[in-house]
C-alpha cells in the first residue's frame, strides 16, 4: 500500500512537473504596421468641393483659417490625396 501511495505521488508530480514545462501556445498577432491619421479614420469622410475646382474626400474637421491679405480661408483638413489641408470652394 505504502508503495502505490508513492507511486501515486510520484506520478502526480511528474504530471506537475510536465505541465509546468509546456509553453502556452499565444494566439499569432497580425503584423503590425505604422499607420498614419488617414488609415485610422478611412471610414468616417465625406466628399468636398475643393477651389482648384476637384472633389475630395476628407477625414478632419472643415475649418476656417486665416490668410495673408487679412481674408478667411475654410478648408478641409486631412484628405485622401495625402493633403492635410485642402482649400475649399464657397
């Protein structure tokens, strides 16, 4: 009896002791990329009418920015085309 007890306890910490060796497998991640504001917010744009008389699809906000000749300029901000700043037709 004294025998199959240590047995018994023997093959219990073998167990232990294979299970503690094993690597969890890790679930595999994508590869990682820099990605820039654009790809962050491609689904949320909408369609502009720039002033060089072409549409473009923008992500930022419209705002309206100053301009040299004391004039306000709205513009689109971070366009399709790579532009981060579009001037827009009135």
């Amino acid at each position: 009896m004294f025998r199959q007890v240590l047995e018994s306890i023997a093959m219990k910490a073998l167990t232990l002791a294979l299970l503690l060796s094993m690597t969890v497998a890790q679930p595999a991640h994508p590869e990682r990329r820099p990605s820039g504001h654009l790809d962050q917010h491609a689904k949320s744009g909408r369609w502009y009418f720039a002033a060089s008389g072409h549409a473009v699809y923008c992500y930022g906000p419209v705002m309206t920015l100053p301009q040299a000749n004391g004039d306000i300029q709205k513009v689109a901000t971070f366009c399709r085309d790579g532009r981060a700043v579009v001037p827009l037709k009135d």
